[in-house]
C-alpha cells in the first residue's frame, strides 16, 4: 500500500510517498480502508520532533512511529477477532497513528461509526480537534448554560469545533482570531469576535468564566487576567513552528500546573485521549446539527509534505484535509 513515511525529524521534506506492507488486523483492531485523513499540528510536531524534550518519547534519534497521520475516516475492511460492533463495509471514522496512508490499523475503542450526515472528508476532520474542544471544555472547563467562554486560537482546527460546541453547551462564547477570519468563527457560532490585531483580549476589561487557550502565545498572568475571580483556565496551546525549541508551549503548560495550587482560579492542562464514548458524543453531536467540520483545503495523499507546509506557514484555518 501507499503511505507518508518518515524516517527522520526535520522539515516537510522529510515526507515521502512509498509502498509499504498492508497491516495485519490484530485481535481487537479494526482494518480501515482510508478515505480521507486530517492534518493537525500534532503532525508537524511529530515530524519536526519539536519541541525537543517531546524526542525522549517520540524517539530520541528518529521516529519510533513512520507512517505519519491521526484522524481518518473510510470503510471496514477487517476485523480482529475479538472485535464485535463492526463488520466489513461499515464507514467508520476515528483516531490511530500511520492514518496518511490507503489502510490504517486502529483498536476498536477509539473506532465509531461515521456520522451519517457527513462527508468522509468532514467526518475525517473531527476526531482529534473535536475530542481536544470536548474534552477542555466538558470535562475540564465543566462550561456551563450562561457561562461565558472565551477561545483563544477560534479559527483553527480545534477553535472552530470548541466554538460550536460552547454553544451547544449553552455558554455565551467570545473567539479571537486575526482580522481574516473574524467572518470564519462568526459563522460558527461566535457571539463576540476579537480581532487579536486590534485588541487585546487580556486588557480589554471583559472576564469570562472559561478560557481555552489554543495557541500558548499569552503569559499565564495574561490569560489569568482574562478570567473571573473562580474561572477555569484550560491549557492546551499547540504553538507555532518557529524552527525548533526545547520545551515549547509545555514551559507554559509546566508552570500553570505549579501555580494551579497558590490560586483561586482553577489552572488545568489539557491532555486529550481518543476513546470511542468522545467519539460517540461528537457524532450525535454532528448528526444533530450543532457542529459542523470547517474545512480549508484538500490535498491528495502525495500533497501531504504541501499540506503540512500550509498547515506551519499560512496558519489554515479550520481544517486541512487529505484524500486517499
């Protein structure tokens, strides 16, 4: 089969398009015909190994893991032997690594199937970026009808599912983005839009009771000062590729959890995990209208180096697709 391998950390050129084996189904995994797969910022900084503390478990010299790739959606082309919810034909969407590629192994716990009011391409961008807007803002953000949230990074991938999903929970929902997208993350949900080029979020005078902050561009006193008195703030900035750093945004994450316990206001770090009961949750919460996967651009499976390029350059927003 075809699929995007890397056998070193560096820029998208390390990418390349080769034939590789077809993975044998395990017991309790499901073989997935891939149709479509999504591009995250995991992707670049799985490719580029940054920040460089993250190598210790990535893979110290090189990736321990080749095939590049997260969300996919396509159809069953197999399963294990354990594996009871589903059967060859069935269109599935979820989360496993080596997704950039025509076949991709996954476990059947963090397999659902598709929902049926999407496309592959819009199903395939909802797994990882869906489950990270979930999980900060249900599980950690506990966001309730008539809060006020505020999300910090609206426009990308995980911005525009953690607005339409704050609405959904009921909250009066503020984005920031840049002047180009304010009409995006309107479109999505957004009550208020603040253009970060021409206001500042922090010093504005305005406090919300959650803060998802997705970009990690903000001090912590910044985004502390954004908050009400008991708020929540809930890390999980992905950064920005700027050509490698030792820790990165988890300096920011490491030092909100040493201050979490000196404050008031309730300090979290995100860590999202794929299980099939979150991918249960945003497929009813797709099938019922109230999110919807943005999509930017489409690559082929070739274009990946492109599109991760895109990704890391041009800061796409919503998301970047890849067809298979």
């Amino acid at each position: 089969m075809k699929a995007i391998v890397q056998d070193r950390y560096g820029s998208p050129d390390v990418l390349e398009l080769r034939e590789v084996d077809k993975p044998v189904v395990a017991d309790h995994e499901v073989l997935v015909r891939v149709r479509t797969a999504a591009v995250n910022a995991r992707d670049w900084h799985l490719m580029r190994g940054d920040p460089y503390l993250a190598r210790l478990v990535l893979g110290f010299g090189r990736p321990k893991t080749k095939i590049r790739g997260t969300d996919f959606a396509g159809q069953v082309e197999a399963v294990g032997k354990d594996v009871n919810r589903f059967r060859p034909g069935d269109e599935v969407f979820g989360e496993a690594d080596g997704a950039f590629a025509e076949y991709v192994c996954a476990p059947d716990d963090v397999v659902e199937p598709k929902p049926a009011n999407l496309t592959f391409e819009q199903a395939a961008a909802l797994p990882l970026a869906g489950n990270t807007a979930l999980m900060g803002l249900r599980d950690l953000g506990r966001v309730q009808p008539g809060q006020t949230v505020l999300v910090n990074g609206a426009s990308g991938g995980v911005g525009t599912f953690a607005v339409q999903i704050a609405k959904a929970f009921g909250a009066e929902v503020t984005g920031v983005c840049s002047t180009r997208n304010v009409d995006l993350v309107r479109s999505v949900g957004a009550d208020h839009v603040v253009d970060y080029t021409r206001e500042d979020f922090t010093r504005n005078g305005r406090r919300y009771d959650v803060v998802l902050d997705l970009v990690g561009n903000r001090s912590l006193a910044e985004c502390r000062r954004a908050l009400t008195p008991a708020g929540t703030l809930v890390l999980s900035g992905g950064g920005v590729s700027e050509g490698g750093s030792l820790v990165g945004p988890m300096g920011l994450i490491l030092r909100g959890q040493a201050l979490s316990r000196f404050v008031s206001q309730r300090l979290l770090v995100l860590t999202a995990t794929p299980n099939k009961e979150n991918l249960a949750a945003l497929r009813e919460l797709a099938e019922s209208g109230k999110v919807t996967p943005v999509i930017d651009r489409t690559y082929p499976l070739r274009e990946v180096p492109e599109a991760i390029r895109y990704l890391e350059v041009e800061h796409a927003h919503a998301k970047v697709v890849i067809t298979v």
